[in-house]
C-alpha cells in the first residue's frame, strides 16, 4: 500500500511536465477590449435616450389623436396671449459715462443716480383669460 506522502513514477513525469508548461500569449488586445465594452455601453445610453425621445414624443402626439381632433388644451393657448402697457418716457440724464463711473468710484453704488422704472400695471393671470 501506498502512503499519501508517498509519489509514484508516474505522477512525477505529470508534475516535470505541467512545469514546462507556459501559458500561451494572449491574443487579446485590452486596449481594444476596453474601447468595445465603452463603445457598447455608450450604444445602451443611447438606445434609452432614443426610446425616452419616441415616448416623449408619442405623448406629445396623443392629445392631437383623440376622437375628433379636439386636444384637452385650451383653445387659446398662452403663446397667443399678449400683454401692452404704455411706458412712460424715461427722463434723459446729462451725467456722462465717464462722470458715472468716478461717482461710483468715490462713492460706490450710492454714487449712482436713482433708478426711473416706467410705471407698470398689475396683472393676474384673471386679467389674461
């Protein structure tokens, strides 16, 4: 009978032979495999942005489909909506560019000449429909 410890012939010609082995070189490019694996995972990105695209665009289609042809928006859309307010003139300032800018200079802000806003009437969205 044979111990464990114990090797035969046989095994040790098997043990010589697997250390001679080498491994064989690689074919594989891994800069080439890294720019495959980036360009697939870009081509996933892109195919769910595609597939967002078709979807946002078949809901924004779908109002315009329903029976009639009648869209759930409003008849008069806010784009159509305009708004007019007469603006008073501004009054013209004889300070110059150059005078303005020593003002602010010397004095920072408060060295610039009070602001005039044309008045402006108050509207709520009531006043548009």
């Amino acid at each position: 009978m044979m111990r464990e410890n114990e090797v035969d012939e046989s095994e040790l010609k098997l043990a010589e032979a697997l250390k001679s082995l080498e491994p064989a070189a690689s074919r594989m490019d891994p800069i080439a495999a890294a720019f495959t694996a980036g360009r697939r995972c870009g081509r996933r990105r892109e195919r769910a942005w595609g597939a967002a695209a078709i979807v946002c665009a078949v809901l924004a289609i779908c109002p315009r489909l329903m029976p009639g042809g009648k869209s759930p928006l409003p008849a008069h859309p806010a784009s159509s909506w305009t708004v007019s307010a007469v603006a008073e003139p501004l009054p013209s300032s004889d300070v110059s560019a150059l005078q303005l800018d020593r003002d602010v200079l010397d004095h920072g802000l408060a060295g610039l000449p009070a602001a005039h806003f044309a008045a402006m009437p108050v509207m709520t969205a009531r006043d548009m429909l």
